[in-house]
C-alpha cells in the first residue's frame, strides 16, 4: 500500500495553512462554545439565549468549515499540528490528519450535529408532553462538545489524540443519557455506558501502547513500517475489540438500547453520530495495517471471518429485537444496529466494493435513522407517548412527520431510488466478488428485516388504530426543519447518487491505495430518471404488505403460564429486558410468536451474561471484604503488589528507548 500518511497534503504556502486552519477551526469552535456557554448562560435577560445561539452557530459554523475545506481534501489528504507541547524531553505531540475518508463521517456529523441542536431548541420546552424543559440546560454545551470530540477523533493524526477524542466521546455519551437526572434508570443506563464502551477504551489503550513499543511513537504514520504479522494481528485484534460498544456491534450494544431513556435530541447524537467512530476506526487501522495485496486475494483468512461472524450476529439479533419491542426509539435502535451489522459485513470484507458499500452504508444510515429520530421525536413530542401499542392513526394529525417518516421506512427497507438501496446492491455485489457465499442470506435476511421493521413502525404510529384518543399535530419548525432537511438528503443522494459516489466515496477510495473498478457505479447513474414510476411502484408495495401483515395478524396471541419466563435483569440497571410480543392483535404478532422471535431474543440477550458476571464479582467483593473484617489483609497486598508491578511495567515500556 503506498504511504498515503507520508505523502499529504502538496499544497504549498497559504492553501495548506487555510487547510490546516479549516479543520482546526471545526474542531475548535463547537468545544469553545460548550465551555463558553454555560458562562454566557449567568448573563442577565439574553444570556440563556445567547448560550443556546452561541452553541448552535459554531455547529453550523464547523458544517461551514468543512465544506469549504472538502475541495481541498478531495485532491490530497491534509496534515498538520493540533498542539505540539514540549514537557522537559519528552514531545507530546497531537497531530491533525485529513484525508478523504475522515470527512464523510466529519460532515455527517457536522449536519446532524447543527440539525439536532436546531431541533432541541424546541424539543426541550415546556410544551413537550414527555419531557417539560426549557430555556438553556446542560443539554447544549454537552452536544457541542459531543461534536466537537467527534471531529477530532475524525482528524487525529496519531494514537494519543485519537485516545482523547475517544475517551471525550464517550463522557459525552454518557452526560446525554443521564440528562433526566430524576430518573434511576437514567443513572443506571449512563453508567452502563461508561463500563460497556471502556472496555473499548482499554483495548484502544493496549492498540497504543502496541505501536509505541513498535515504532517508539504513536504516529499512525509509523504504524506502515510494522512488519511482523503477528504483531500487527495483535493490534488490529484489539482494535476491533474497542470497536465494539462505539460501532454498536454484538455483544457490547446493550448500552445503547438502555441509552434511549434519554431525550430523543441527545438520542440521535450518542445513537446516529456515535456508530461512526467505531466504523472510522476500523477502516483506518486496516488501511495502517495491512498491505494492498491482500485486499485484491479473495480468500478466507481469519479477519475476514471474524468480522464478517460479528456483523451477521448484530445485523440478525438487532433485527428480531426490533420487531419484538415496543418502545418506539428502542425499536429505531434496533433498526440501527442491525444495519451497523451489515456495515461492518461489508467493511470486513477487505474488499474494494467492500469498502464502497460500508462507506454508502454509513451515509444512507447516518441520513435515515437522524430522521426516524426526528420523526419519534416529533411524535413523543406531541403526544407523550413512546408505546406502539398506544399510538394509532396520527397521519391525519401529522401529516407532514407522517411523509418524512415514509421516506424514512422507504430507505430503511432499502428501496430503489434510496441511499440504502445503493449500499445493499454493493454489499451484495463485494459478497458474490468474494466468493462468500454463506454471507449472502445474512444480508437478505438482515434486509428483510429492516423492511419489516420499517413497515411495523410506520404501521403502528401513523396507520394503527391504537391512539385514537391522542390529540397530536405537526411539531414547530425548528423541528419540522430537521425533517425536511434529512427527507430532503435521502432523495437527493437516492435519486443522484453520483453526488456520494463521486463525489465522497471515488475520492475515499482512492485515498485508502484503492482503484475502483471501471464503471463501478454506472448502473446507479440510470436510475435517476426512473423516479415517478418508482415512487408509485414502492408505495403500491409498500401498502400492500400492510394490508397483508395485518390479515395476518389479525389472530389475538395469547401466551400461556408456561411460556412466561422471568427476564433476566439488565446489566447493573435493574431493569427487565422488554422482549414480549405486542399486546393484542398487534402487526406481525402472531407471525413473531410461531417464529419463536421473543424467545430468540431472550436466549440471545448478553445482559444475562453481564448480570451473571457482575453477580459474580460482588460475591468475591464481599469475599474479600470479610477476610478485611477479619484482619487477614494477604489478598488486599496481594493486588496491590500486582497492580504496582503492572504499572512499573507499563511505564518502563513507555519510557524505555
């Protein structure tokens, strides 16, 4: 693979100062504004709102950045300096990396960011059934740092700054669920987060200490000359362990369904936003590590398999769990997390096409489930509600939600003349190239899936009879703007997607040491021009499949005594795990209770795991608490002596040279 890190940014005199300066700057902005604006806040009459505008501008000013920089990135990566502090002889450098492949996800966010807190300016107000708040709070200078970390993850030129951002990220995630401090199960579930995504943070830590030993820095541009294979195995080993929680992928997912306690502004962030952090990691590690020739070999090497096994995992369990759950963000979540398995399939794949599908993926997801969120949002907002079973009939109500919520389903069920339609022929194709076969009725399945859960969730909001009497209507415009914005995103890249394909993923491509296949993307091109006939195609479809799910549904599912097993506790939350089928004659119920989905969803749940374990670890706690009581201290110098001999190890392979 050529040595893209080495290489970067031929620009010469101001361009490459401005280069340098755009990306520092929307990075910066959102971080300032959250340390600025809870002071702005004490400002007598306009200071609340002076914070809110304050926070809101310098994420539409770090957008703003970005696109004027993608031009410049489009033609050579950029590289630079965030700080370059110097403590005695030892440099403690943060370097800042831009190439094409670190701006998708940075504009992603950069757009919902900007989006989300536009729309929190209304959602968090008194006029809120479920969650009565107003005027300036906690919530914004948390998302601006959110942002503002993301973005610096994106651009981190070398492993200790990317730990920073890493670590940043995750306090900020667990700041967001824990908004609604009345609540326990709040606490519980910000506290879940914090365990689950820093077991991401240790292997991330290890990865590091990993290259320092190997290359005597952390640079990720020395991490090209490690040439032991075992070595880099190792690293990229525990680098897909760190991925898990961030990239939501089986088993350390549980977090995030936990995570929707929260407000459904702070929910897209950590939800939409957070996934590609993890996604990022991945492939800029298989970039660092591994050589362009095994990317053009076809053959199963155990990378792929694990990789490959761990997105099929998440793309099905995440699946069933979204068509047995009631809660409607939970039910979106699950939704997410299914199509994150899939993303991870096609990355996993080591392939070029791979690639192309996993970064359309990350788009199309990105896009889609920002504006299931808003529409839920919007939903919840009205009506106060969040239960399927209890909402019904709200398109006569919310007629402009209901749209963007359609188009949502539309895409999540990948249809032609949507983004999604246009990663999942990829991921298809990157499979066939490879010669995977077994992987090919996991990603049918994993489609299939995600249809029905969009066909259910847009039945069960807008087209049951379950809320009959709610009183509900369109949300205000900084909330409906969201909406339209993103409905907006997915029919233009669904409709053109020579606007991503070229424009986003050719150049990413290219930037990793790929050459994409000669009309790679041409049969996409055609299909801009087929749109009337589309549309009225898919919406007989999808029609149709409602009136047949619900002849099918129409028997009543009643469980009997026997069928009903105790739930196994949440992973130090004290909840219970919601996998019971909808009450009465619900969509699909009666088809997901002969399937046996609730049941699979039980067997399959690692919180059970995580309770059992944390169980077991209180008992050897109390354990050693007694042999304290009884003045027996061996086991407590035990692991002191431990612990401090681990420690000197790790600091002397820092500071040996």
């Amino acid at each position: 693979m050529r040595n893209l890190l080495s290489r970067s940014v031929p620009l010469q005199g101001v361009s490459a100062l401005n280069a340098v300066s755009l990306a520092s700057l929307a990075t910066a902005l959102p971080i300032l504004a959250s340390l600025l604006s809870p002071a702005l806040a004490l400002m007598p009459k306009i200071g609340r709102a002076l914070a809110v505008s304050v926070c809101v501008a310098s994420a539409y000013s770090a957008l703003a950045a970005l696109l004027t920089l993608a031009p410049i990135v489009a033609e050579a990566p950029v590289r630079g300096a965030l700080t370059a502090a110097q403590q005695g002889g030892f440099g403690v450098p943060l370097e800042l990396y831009v190439d094409a492949v670190s701006l998708i996800p940075a504009l992603l966010t950069s757009l919902i960011g900007a989006l989300t807190l536009t729309y929190n300016t209304r959602y968090l107000s008194p006029s809120n059934k479920a969650y009565r708040a107003g005027g300036f709070n906690r919530s914004y200078p948390v998302m601006s740092l959110f942002i503002g970390s993301m973005l610096g993850l994106f651009f981190s030129g070398d492993m200790l700054s990317l730990l920073v951002f890493w670590e940043l990220v995750s306090v900020c995630s667990y700041a967001l669920i824990t908004l609604r401090l009345e609540l326990r199960k709040s606490l519980a579930a910000g506290l879940k987060c914090l365990l689950q995504t820093h077991v991401g943070g240790v292997g991330l830590i290890a990865a590091a200490l990993l290259v320092n030993t190997a290359t005597g820095g952390f640079s990720f541009s020395g991490m090209q000359g490690i040439a032991a294979p075992e070595l880099r195995w190792l690293i990229l080993a525990l680098v897909v362990v760190s991925i898990l929680p961030k990239a939501k992928q089986y088993p350390l997912y549980t977090w995030l369904l936990d995570g929707v306690v929260a407000p459904t502004s702070a929910v897209v962030l950590f939800n939409v936003c957070g996934f590609q952090s993890g996604v990022y990691v991945l492939i800029r590690f298989l970039q660092l590590l591994y050589a362009s020739d095994l990317h053009a070999a076809f053959e199963p090497n155990p990378l792929v398999l694990v990789a490959t096994a761990i997105g099929s995992t998440t793309a099905i369990v995440g699946g069933i769990n979204g068509l047995v759950s009631r809660d409607l963000k939970r039910v979106i979540t699950c939704a997410a997390i299914s199509g994150l398995g899939l993303t991870l399939v096609g990355v996993g794949l080591l392939t070029p096409v791979g690639l192309a599908a996993g970064l359309t993926l990350l788009l199309s997801h990105a896009l889609c489930f920002s504006l299931l969120f808003f529409c839920a949002g919007s939903v919840i907002y009205a009506s106060g509600e969040e239960d399927l079973d209890r909402l019904g009939g709200l398109y006569r109500d919310m007629k402009a939600v209901a749209v963007g919520c359609f188009i949502a389903c539309l895409s999540l069920a990948a249809m032609p003349s949507t983004p999604e339609f246009v990663g999942k022929y990829l991921l298809i194709q990157a499979i066939t190239e490879a010669g995977y076969a077994h992987l090919l009725p996991v990603a049918v399945l994993g489609s299939l899936l995600n249809a029905a859960i969009g066909v259910r969730l847009f039945y069960a909001v807008f087209l049951g009879d379950g809320g009959r009497e709610l009183q509900a209507r369109d949300p205000p415009l900084p909330m409906l703007a969201p909406i339209l914005a993103t409905s907006g995103a997915i029919l233009t890249f669904g409709i053109y997607p020579q606007l991503a394909l070229e424009g986003l993923i050719s150049p990413a491509l290219s930037q990793l040491g790929y050459t994409p296949e000669e009309g790679l993307f041409e049969f996409f091109y055609g299909l801009s021009g087929l749109l009337l006939s589309a549309v009225v195609g898919l919406a007989s479809v999808f029609f149709a499949a409602l009136a047949i799910t619900k002849l099918l549904s129409k028997r009543e599912v009643k469980s009997g005594e026997g069928e009903e097993e105790e739930a196994a506790k949440l992973f130090l939350c004290g909840e219970e795990a919601d996998y019971a089928p909808p009450r009465g004659g619900g969509l699909y119920a009666s088809l997901l209770h002969a399937a046996k989905f609730p049941r699979i969803s039980w067997l399959t749940d690692p919180d059970r795991f995580y309770a059992r374990l944390a169980e077991a670890y209180s008992l050897f706690a109390a354990r050693l608490l007694k042999l304290d009581i009884l003045h027996d201290y061996r086991a407590t110098v035990l692991s002191f002596l431990i612990s401090a001999l681990v420690l000197l190890v790790g600091v002397g392979v820092l500071v040996w040279k």
